[in-house]
C-alpha cells in the first residue's frame, strides 16, 4: 500500500481497515482462475446476501480435511481446491479467495501462538504462527480461525485433551469455538486474540501467505529457509497424529454389553 509521507499510524490503520483494499488478485489468490470462480459461483449462486454467501464459503473449506503436508513453495487457491485438503495457510489461501471472487472483502491476520498450543501434534517448537481469517460484514471485521479444523479432528482432539486434563493442545483449546456462525467471532482458543495467554504476538494483515513470508516484520523474526525446512521435517509426524484423531472421530461406537439376567441361587 502507498504511504504519503507524514501519515500517521492512525490514517494507516483506517487504510488498513478499509474494505476495498481487501478484494485484490495476489498470485495465490488468483480471482480470474476460472475453476476458482466457478466454485465461488456453485457455491453462493443461492445464497440471498453476503453473510449466507461467506457462510457458504466457509463451510465448504472447513469441511476441507485439515492435512499437513511436507511443501516445497506455498500453494495457490486453486490448488488448494484441486487437493481437497491442506493446513492452516492453504485453507486460509482458499478461503480469501473464495470470498474475494464473491465480492466479499477478506484478509489474513496472522498471530504468533506459544508453541504449547501445538502439544500432542508435535513437541519442541517455541511457537507457531496462525492465519485468522478477517471478513467484511455486516459493517464490520468478523475474525475466525476455525474454518482451520475440519469437524472429525475437532472431536478427537477435544476428546483427547479432556483424557489427558489439558486445556491447550493438537492445535485448540478445549472449550474453543468449533464454528463461526458467520456473524461476529470465533476462536479456537475460545476467546480473542488480545485476551488469549497462547498469543504472543499480532503480525498484523495480509493479502496472501506469500505477502507476510516477504514482510520485513517475517524476515527480521524467521529465516526463511530455515522455518521452511523445520516443518517440513515435522510434517510426517503431524501428519500421523491427524490421521490417527480422525480415525478415532470416525470409529464406530462400541455398542453397550446386554446384561446377563440375574439368576437366583439354587
């Protein structure tokens, strides 16, 4: 975005938060793919506004399995769709695009999480960054991070933190949101990102994972190579954990043993 010289930090966040900044075509978020539009059509050419339009949206990437997969460069959102499936920043990818192809403006805020977040997914890291997604309604920015989790982990996770006793852990809180219901907020974490002790830092917004990976805020915190090849080698870990939760969500119920009439003695 172009500064005039002597703006204020104000005048640049009102920038910031205007909507029409918001609905651009990045490299991942390519709005002209024609596969891409014709999904963002299939998906709200019943819809009446835009909140049953995000809506719409919404659900289709939180249904998408969350998978974390070993990565060589960031993924467009076209691809992301093509796969079916992906982590945080691919969904997130998707998402905007999504919503920007339907005239929706949306954003990514990403924040740094203490890397306790991540227990039972993976262990030894300081912390993690997550993309929230930001999207204009209703004359406001609505914040939501659980279109990350599609509905089958959500349930292992959830049931695994409560056996162990943890409040944080596989990437959420216990007593987190599951879903936005597409009007105000919605966390994992169960609460916002100024009151939630696992935040460590806001990293500000975004177009795109590409725009925050070329920020001088990303480049002054993490070398970039070297943040790339340290989750890719966690990655086939991760990776066994979420299968094995969603093999959990999605295992039958054992059915409850018939009791044995009681016999009187002879």
């Amino acid at each position: 975005m172009t500064e005039s010289p002597g703006r204020t930090g104000v005048d640049r966040r009102n920038a910031l938060d205007d909507p029409g900044q918001w609905l651009k075509s990045t490299p991942l978020l390519d709005l002209e793919d024609p596969k891409l539009r014709l999904r963002a059509h299939a998906l709200t050419q019943l819809c009446k506004n835009d909140r049953e339009k995000a809506m719409a949206i919404y659900g289709f990437v939180k249904r998408m399995p969350f998978h974390k997969p070993i990565k060589i460069r960031l993924r467009t959102a076209r691809e992301v769709i093509d796969a079916g499936r992906g982590d945080a920043e691919d969904k997130c990818t998707a998402l905007i695009a999504l919503l920007r192809a339907s005239d929706i403006p949306a954003r990514i805020r990403y924040i740094e999480l203490r890397g306790e977040i991540l227990r039972g997914l993976t262990s030894g890291v300081a912390s993690a960054v997550r993309s929230v997604a930001e999207i204009w309604l209703n004359d406001r920015w609505n914040s939501t991070d659980t279109y990350i989790f599609d509905a089958a982990y959500m349930a292992a996770a959830r049931e695994r933190l409560k056996k162990a006793g943890w409040d944080w852990g596989y990437g959420i809180h216990r007593e987190g949101n599951m879903i936005w219901p597409g009007a105000g907020d919605a966390w994992l974490g169960g609460m916002p990102t100024d009151r939630d002790p696992m935040v460590m830092s806001d990293m500000g917004v975004y177009n795109d994972p590409m725009e925050l990976l070329d920020s001088a805020i990303w480049r002054a915190s993490y070398p970039r190579l070297a943040r790339s090849v340290q989750w890719n080698v966690l990655a086939p870990m991760m990776e066994r954990v979420v299968r094995e939760l969603r093999e959990e969500a999605l295992a039958p119920v054992p059915a409850p043993r018939a009791s044995r009439p009681h016999r009187s003695g002879q």
